[in-house]
C-alpha cells in the first residue's frame, strides 16, 4: 500500500513543477509580447497622428516598463509557488553549493 501512495507523490511532485515550469516559461513570453504591444500601438498612432517617431519611442518605452512589471509579478507568483511546496529554501542549497 505504501509503494502505491509513494507513486502517487511522485506524480504529484512531477506535476507541481510541471505548472511551475509554466509560470517560468510564461515569464520570456509575457516580456515579448508587452514589448511588442508597445511598439504597435506607438507605429499605429504615429501614423494615424503623423508624430513620427515620438509615439513609436513612447510606445517602446511604456513597452518595456510593462515587461518588466510584469516579469517582476510573475517572478514574485513563482517564488510564492516554489515557497509554498518546498519551504523558505534556506536549507535547499539554492546557490548551487551542495555538500556544504
């Protein structure tokens, strides 16, 4: 019974860090995409009201400021994430250094 109840933790494990994997990758993407949003917005409005290039430059610029909102909330939720399954990780040799 106890071999049973050991694969269904492994399973569980495998698939907490499966969804934490998707937060992590979600993270590249979400920086992308607010970049590139930016940019568009700035290009269209540019057009539209013939600043060229202030509004493609204010776009970028609100862009990246959103990017990295973003990859600082997304960041914060998976550290919570890892907090919450494995402890403070104080005691998890995070800095790579194992052994010591």
């Amino acid at each position: 019974m106890e071999d049973q109840e050991e694969k269904t933790q492994k399973r569980g494990r495998a698939l907490s860090e499966i969804k934490m994997l998707a937060v992590a990758s979600s993270v590249g993407l979400a920086m992308v995409l607010s970049i590139f949003f930016g940019l568009a917005l700035g290009y269209y409005l540019d057009k539209w009201l013939g600043t060229k290039p202030w509004l493609l430059l204010a776009g970028l610029l609100v862009g990246i400021v959103a990017a990295f909102n973003n990859f600082i909330i997304l960041t914060k939720r998976l550290e919570r994430q890892r907090t919450e399954k494995y402890g403070t990780g104080k005691d998890q040799g995070g800095s790579g250094e194992k052994g010591k």
